[in-house]
C-alpha cells in the first residue's frame, strides 16, 4: 500500500517554519517596518532584535527536533532527516545569536569606541550578564561537538548540557528591556517554545535512561554469520514491540558494563507473533564489536521503531533495493515479507563473497516469489557499483523507486548517478545512521 509522504513531510516542514518565523511576524505587527529602519540606528537595533527572535526559535525547534519523538519522524521525513535539520538548525540559531550582540554594538559606535568594547565585556547586570552567558556555554559545547574528538559515551555527555543556554536566553528574553518585554504575546510565545525545547530535550537527554519507554527483551540465540558479522535473536520479557519491515530500533544492554548507550540497528526478521526480533550485526567500532561476545540470557532494551524506509513510500510498481555491506539489513526484513505484487530486484553489493551473509534466505525467497530477484555484486571482481549494473537489472529508470542503504561513499555516489540519470529525487529513497 503506498502512503503519500510527500503531502504529510510538506506539511510537517512548514509547520516547523511557520513556529521559528512566528516571532518575527508578532515583532512586525508591534511597530510600522517603516519606523523601525527609519534611520541607520534604528535599523541596526532592529536587526540585532530579528537575530535574537530567531536565534531563540531556532534554538528552542532545534532542541524539540533532537528529542527523537515517534510522533513527529512521519511528518518531518523520518528520524535521520530530524537529526540533520536538528543540526543545521542549530547551525542557523549559533550564527543568529551572534549577530544579536554584534548589531547591538554597532548602534554604540557612533558614541564611542570604549562604549563598544564596555557592552561586549563581562559585566554584573543580570539583563545582559544571562545573553552573554547562553552565548558562551553555546559556543563552547559547539566547539566541543565540531572539534574535539571524544568517545561516543563522552560526546553524547556533552549534549545533556545544551540545554542550559536555552535557559539563560529565556532569563534574558524576561529581563531585557525591548520589545519582547513589552509585548505580552510577544514574550508569551517566546517562552513557551523554549519552555516546550528545554522539557523535551531533558526528557531525552537528561532523563531519557528513566523515563523514555523501552521494551525489555532477553537474547536467546547469538548466531555468528561471519568473522565480523552477528545473529542476535530475542524475545520480549513482556510486551512485543510491532514494526514494519525496513524499519530500525535503539538497542541498549544495560547490565553491560561501557553498553547503556544506544546505538541504531534494522529488524533484519518479520514481524513475529510472539514479539520476536532478529538484528543482524556487522562490527564497525567498540560498540558494535563486542557485541559477539554476548551471551544468551543478556538483557536488552529496544526503544523503536522509527523510519519510514518502507515499501510503503514507494511511487511506483517497481523497485530497485541497494544494498551495500551491512546496508542489507533492511532489505533482509524487507524481502522476508513482500507480498504485493510490486517488481523488485535487489541489488547486494560486497567486496567480496567472504562478506555476504543470509544468502540463503534470500535464494529461498527468490525461488517462491516469481516478482522478486537477488543479484550479488562483488567490487573485487566486477569494481564499484554504479548505473551501468542498475540498467543491467532495471531499465526503466523513471518508473521505479529506488531505497539504497549502505556506506555513505556508495549512498551518495549511486544517489548522484540516478539523478543525473533522470531519476526524480522523490524515487530516491535512502537509510542511513548518521545519528547523535
């Protein structure tokens, strides 16, 4: 069944924009535009307050986007787009919150000099004293995330903080005299969305351990594929968590000494009635490679699922599957339980043979699906996969829906090729865990 996540993502992003831009548009109606950039001064002041309007949205929308809510990943085009637009979002606050005091200075200058560098200095009005703060811890936790390289554990730590400059903003918004203190609706707004941010991101970030809901499940078979690759099977303690096939969850195994943080992985099983999950593992770091170590018996917490990387997106009756590596995983969920009538061709790129895993199951399901297909290409032998192989299986390049997942390298190269090839962006769909 196809579900038009085009219209629900349009309407999810302008909703968004609608709250970040709201501030300005009350900030507008306050005072004739014409008045408000009736002279260099007033102009510059102006601007210093459009920044800090947006650069408080901004940061308030960027720390509800990083709160990882089921709810909103349909409507914003899934988790993964959420997070990035979380950090671009905060990008954007960042560089608003900057201009703020810099157009604030410039409106000194015509008194003098010293009357700059006084404004920009330390000072012990609370008024200025919490903007001056929110900017600092700001800027320092960025320079931590972009530029110091931590442990995960580390750097996720990093960002249970963030949510203090949002704090020290709104003490700002309350207690500097300007057009927010002044407007009742103005300030009202203000404070509710940064309200909404601080509470959603301490949810998850602060007290997420205790109060973001997660099933328990309990391992019950530990399968080693390959010399790098893991089976993990498990059952629910209580509850089963339902997915759809394509989908993925976070895994946590809290009586692991150094694995209570959670990491993304796909189903790479079906729905089963008895709340069963299969995950197939590929050891990529520390995390991930400690995982084969794992007995039957471990506790694990599954909080999930998320994506919209689901036959279900699909615009047409043909599908091509890429999938690169470890990138089967879904795919495997997947093809396990294709039972339309959609053609589809699924196209399993490794190094080499010594890297499949659950080929199988794959010819299994080949041989009782007259509409599915399996071809296995192997880089060492045939090199890398491009859009040459794709047409091999699949001509009809704009007639079909395209889901790659896999390396990032293989990800954008294959996604640039079919644009330029004609494929319409809204064919291309892709899974990918670049995720905090």
């Amino acid at each position: 069944m196809k579900e038009n996540i085009a219209l629900k993502t349009f309407v999810g992003w302008a909703v968004m924009l609608v709250l970040i831009f709201i501030p300005v548009i009350i900030w507008l109606v306050i005072a004739p535009i014409s008045f408000r950039f009736s002279s260099v001064l007033l102009g510059l002041r102006s601007l210093s307050q459009i920044m800090a309007l947006l650069g408080m949205s901004l940061m308030s929308v960027s720390l509800i986007l990083s709160a990882r809510l089921k709810l909103l990943g349909p409507w914003l085009g899934g988790l993964n787009k959420m997070y990035t637009v979380h950090h671009i979002v905060g990008g954007f606050a960042f560089i608003a919150l900057l201009f703020h005091p810099a157009f604030s200075a410039l409106t000194l200058i015509s008194f003098s000099a010293v009357e700059v560098i006084k404004f920009l200095l330390p000072t012990t009005d609370p008024a200025i004293l919490t903007g001056q703060l929110s900017l600092f811890i700001l800027t320092a936790l960025l320079f931590v995330t972009l530029y110091v390289k931590l442990p995960y554990e580390w750097w996720r730590r990093t960002h249970t903080f963030l949510g203090i400059p949002l704090l020290f903003a709104g003490a700002h918004v309350i207690l500097i005299n300007s057009d927010v203190s002044n407007s009742l609706v103005l300030k009202v707004y203000l404070l509710a969305l940064a309200f909404v941010g601080v509470i959603l991101y301490t949810y998850r970030t602060v007290f997420g351990r205790w109060l973001v809901r997660k099933s328990k499940y309990t391992i019950t078979e530990v399968n080693q594929l390959s010399d790098r690759v893991v089976d993990l099977i498990m059952e629910p303690a209580k509850d089963a968590l339902m997915f759809t096939p394509g989908q993925y969850a976070f895994l946590s195994f809290p009586k692991v000494t150094g694995h209570f943080e959670t990491h993304p992985f796909s189903f790479s099983g079906v729905p089963q009635k008895n709340g069963e999950l299969r995950f197939t593992i590929k050891s990529l770091g520390n995390f991930t490679g400690s995982l084969t170590s794992f007995e039957v018996g471990t506790e694990v917490l599954v909080e999930g699922p998320f994506g919209v990387f689901t036959s279900a997106i699909r615009k047409t009756d043909k599908q091509v599957w890429i999938g690169g590596g470890v990138g089967i995983t879904p795919f495997l969920s997947m093809a396990s339980d294709l039972n339309d009538c959609s053609s589809t061709d699924l196209i399993y790129a490794c190094k080499n043979a010594t890297e499949v895993v659950r080929e199988e199951e794959l010819r299994q399901i080949e041989k009782t699906n007259k509409n599915f297909r399996l071809h296995m290409h192997f880089s060492d032998d045939s090199g890398y996969l491009n859009i040459e192989v794709v047409k091999q299986y699949n001509a009809d390049l704009q007639n079909t829906d395209f889901f790659v997942c896999g390396p990032p390298p293989l990800m954008h190269s294959i996604t640039a090729q079919l644009i330029e090839a004609g494929v319409k962006k809204s064919h291309i769909h892709s899974e990918e865990f670049s995720l905090p």
